[in-house]
C-alpha cells in the first residue's frame, strides 16, 4: 500500500495529526465532542483523572478517566467545516499508522458523541430538554464533497423533506444520514428523539432577521410540520449532519445530543443556558459510563 503524501496528511513537528494537535495515544475510542472550546473544561472536570491536555487553534482536547472508562473531549468550533477537519483527523488518528502514512490493518471503531446547544423547532420541546437526533438533515453542503449512500429509509425520508420543502428547487441540496442505533439507544430516557436540522450558518440559514432579507422566509414553518410516518423535525444546530454524513462513511457511531436553548416555536430563551448544559453533560456522561459505552 502506497503511503499517503504529506501535502494529504499534515503532521507538526512532534509528529501530531497538524489541526487537533493530537497523537494516537492521546486519544481514546469514546470521544465526545462539543463546539465551545470553553466546554471542554466543563465536561473533563467530571473526569476523575486527566491524562492529556492538547490546544490548537479552536481545538481543544482533554482525554481522562471516570472509573475505568476512558473518554476524550475535543472542541470543533462552530459550523459543518470543523466537523469535516475533526472527524477526519479522528478517524487517522484511530486507523492510519502515522510513521509508516498507511492505513492499518485492523480497523478500529470509535464512539463519536456530540453535546451541543440548539434551538427547538416544536411547541411542545421546551427550553432546557434534551434531544438526541435520530437523523440528521444538512442543509449545509459538506457531503457533497464525498460519496454518501442512503439506505432505503434514508431515502424515502429524504424525499419526503425534499417535496414538503421544494428546497431541491434552489439552491440547497439537502442530505440525510441516520444515528448509531448502537448509541441512540442508551439515550431514551430524559430525551425527546426526533430529527436534528444542520444549518450552514446561524442568523438567515436559521431564519433569523436582522438587515438582511431572506432567500427562505418560510424555512422554519417548513420544518416544524415536515412528517414522515412517526418522524418530524425536534431541532436545528450547525455540526450534526457532517458528524452523522462522515461517521457513516468512516465506520464509526455517531450520536448528537442536544439541550434546547431557544424554543423558536414559543419564541422562549432558556434563563440560565449554562445550567443546562450543566445538566445535559452530567446526565449523558452517567449514561455513557453506566453503559460502558
């Protein structure tokens, strides 16, 4: 196997993958990754030891202990090309032998776990619940730089959305991927399900108006009542898709969960945001380690 050049993969001068600024042994299989790097100190502090503390530009990583159970946690920033650099540069750390530049023989398979903030698209999600995405739908444009293959119900979802929507027509071509079944199971209890939204941007591509007029006016009414059989839309946010989309292709379990923090149905703005990421931290950690996931 021919090996990788280094224009493809980068490496810094302490043999690091270049943007997380990570080796392999700094990183375990159980990831969880958060947008803030701010946050990232917020979830460790629930470690009971830490091993690693690694920072490159937004990315930031601590990788420790609760119990037996090894977890790192790295910031991506905001928005869909993070996510493109961060799975990616997960994923060689996990599977590519950075001295020799070839893909290993033996994959390995990580559990890839988002804890971010969003904005609820139905009445009856308020601020400061939790949601884990079922799917995740991107109107961002990161998949299509890959090759992406939908199962069958992927597709039928898909199309549903893409008629209710007629967003097909302009200039968005919306994609689709499902969570871990492995993961989201251990997430029911204390979370709403549902499909999570993935938007390029935060002010028009989440239907906000400030001086500018928008292309799609009528985006949010148009996922608040999108269905599909027993799926609907629960929320919207900026990393998932390109988690879920590049998780699949790569092998890996990905799941995003979510604390509301704006009910853009109600109009509502959680009172205190940071405690209830507080709160989504700590009862999804005790999932994680209770399921030895």
């Amino acid at each position: 196997m021919s090996s990788i050049a280094a224009s493809e993969l980068i490496l810094n001068s302490r043999g690091a993958i270049y943007h997380l600024d990570c080796r392999p042994e700094e990183i375990a299989t159980t990831i969880i990754t958060v947008g803030d790097p701010d946050r990232v100190k917020e979830v460790s502090k629930h470690f009971d030891t830490i091993e690693f503390k690694n920072q490159h530009r937004e990315f930031i990583t601590h990788t420790g202990y609760i119990g037996k159970k090894r977890i790192s946690c790295i910031s991506t920033g905001i928005g869909p090309d993070n996510i493109d650099i961060a799975m990616n540069e997960l994923d060689v750390l996990a599977n590519i032998d950075l001295e020799t530049r070839t893909v290993k023989d033996a994959f390995t398979q990580l559990n890839i776990i988002r804890f971010g903030t969003s904005g609820s698209l139905q009445k009856d999600i308020p601020v400061d619940s939790f949601v884990a995405g079922t799917y995740a739908l991107g109107l961002d444009n990161v998949l299509h730089f890959y090759r992406l293959r939908n199962n069958e119900e992927e597709r039928y979802l898909l199309k549903a959305f893409q008629t209710h929507t007629q967003l097909i027509t302009g200039n968005i071509s919306p994609y689709i991927s499902m969570a871990s079944v492995n993961l989201l199971k251990h997430f029911v209890k204390g979370y709403h399900q549902g499909i999570t939204v993935t938007c390029p941007g935060f002010y028009g591509p989440q239907g906000r108006v400030l001086r500018l007029g928008l292309a799609y006016p009528d985006l949010i009414d148009m996922l608040t009542t999108f269905r599909f059989g027993n799926h609907q839309i629960a929320n919207f946010e900026m990393e998932s898709s390109a988690i879920y989309g590049l998780g699949k292709l790569l092998g890996h379990h990905c799941l995003s969960l979510n604390v509301i923090v704006a009910n853009r149905i109600t109009k509502e703005f959680s009172k205190d945001g940071a405690a209830a990421v507080e709160k989504l931290i700590k009862h999804s950690l005790e999932n994680i380690t209770n399921a030895n996931i």
